[in-house]
C-alpha cells in the first residue's frame, strides 16, 4: 500500500502525517476568529461564573483552556522543532557546497595566475625575438 505524501505549501518540504495534522492545527488556531472566540468564551464564563458564587463552571473552563494551551504548544512546537531539524539539513548542504565552491575557486586563481605568467613570458618571448629581428640577428 502505497503511503500518502504530504507537502507542506509555501517550501514543498515533504511532511509526514503527524506534521501535516499539525500545520492544519494550526492553521485553524493561528487566526484571529479562534482568538476571539475562545476570548468571548472565557469572558462570558468569567461572567456568567462570578467567582465569588464559587460556580463550577469556572473551574472546568479553567481546566479546559489550561489543556488546550498545553495542546497548542505541544502541535506548535513538533511542528516547528521538525521543521528546525530539517533546515539545519539544508543549511549543512550548503555550507558543504559553500566550501566547495570556496575550494574550487582558490584553485580557479592559482591556474589563472599560472596562465597569465606563462602568457607573460611568452609575450616577454616574442619581444626579445622581435628585438633580434629588427637588430638583424636572427637565430
């Protein structure tokens, strides 16, 4: 049975399905609606609950929200701890790469400047034969 990929839309990194629950997660909690939806919650439970009248439904709303902080951490962070161990992936590829080039065009000087003192002693070659030509003596 073939397993199903997922990729993640903005880098096209593949995800496994963990991260992939995860990102949608948080595509839902990330916004400004579930905000203020859990905000309205909490300030009609406040209301509604007095305190003072020890109601428990404060205590349960408080139990609740604490669980589900907890959860948003939990899914934030795999997701993005993932995520971090993939970059450091590919930031050690291009520091490799990086290094190569590096290497590579060290080398690149060295044979241009071989090439250019050979070309000077050519030219240095040629003057002096030229020299000798125009002086008559020829060899």
């Amino acid at each position: 049975m073939l397993k199903k990929q997922y990729h993640d839309p903005v880098t096209g990194d593949t995800l496994t399905l963990g991260e992939h629950i995860s990102w949608m997660i948080q595509s839902i909690i990330r916004r400004w609606l579930f905000l203020g939806i859990i905000t309205a919650l909490t300030v009609y439970v406040w209301i509604v609950a007095d305190p003072i009248w020890q109601h428990p439904l404060t205590d349960q709303w408080n139990l609740w929200a604490s669980w589900l902080a907890i959860a948003i951490e939990g899914v934030t962070a795999m997701a993005l701890i993932n995520q971090t161990r993939r970059d450091a992936v590919v930031i050690r590829e291009v520091r490799a790469v990086s290094r190569e080039v590096r290497a590579n065009s060290q080398l690149l000087l060295q044979l241009v400047q071989q090439e250019e003192q050979e070309l000077q002693s050519i030219d240095q070659q040629l003057e002096e034969r030229n020299e000798e030509e125009a002086n008559g003596h020829i060899r």
